[in-house]
C-alpha cells in the first residue's frame, strides 16, 4: 500500500459534497492508494483498497468498543443489534 502526502489543506468541503467517490478520486488523481489531508482541521489518512479494508477491521489496531457514546448507539443501532455486537 502507497501513500502520499497531500498538500496541507482542509479537505472538510470535498469530503462532504462528494462523500463516496473523494476518497478513490484523489487517490486516482495522484496515483497512490492513500493519502494525508486535512478534515475539520485534523489531520488525516485517507486509504482504499483491500490492503486498507483490511488494516481498518484489525482488531488489534483499532478500539471499537466504547468508541460511540451509549445514548448515540442506542439511539442509531438500537440495542442488541449486530453493530452493536461485541466480539
């Protein structure tokens, strides 16, 4: 998997008017799987592809659990939902 930096702007505004395709169009655009930016300011990597899928659902990389706050997942997953299971 490539990343490349992207120069330091906030991509907030991109983000948000083209949600599902911003990600893979950049990455297109500069001829890399992945990339840095900016979004509400923070910084950011942004990925695709199987390589990166695959990072993102490794469990011994990234804390799911308590990462929403319960009135929200009860409020958008419900309770006893397969979101909100616990593995």
């Amino acid at each position: 998997m490539t990343a490349r930096h992207q120069p330091p702007h906030d991509a907030t505004l991109a983000l948000v008017t083209d949600p599902y395709r911003f990600i893979s169009k950049q990455c297109i655009r500069i001829g890399a799987d992945g990339f840095e930016t900016h979004v509400l300011f923070k910084d950011t990597i942004c990925l695709k592809g199987p390589e990166a899928a695959a990072l993102f659902y490794d469990v011994d990389r990234f804390k799911r659990e308590g990462a929403m706050p319960s009135p929200i997942r009860k409020t958008l997953l419900g309770e006893g939902g397969v979101q909100g299971a616990r593995r």
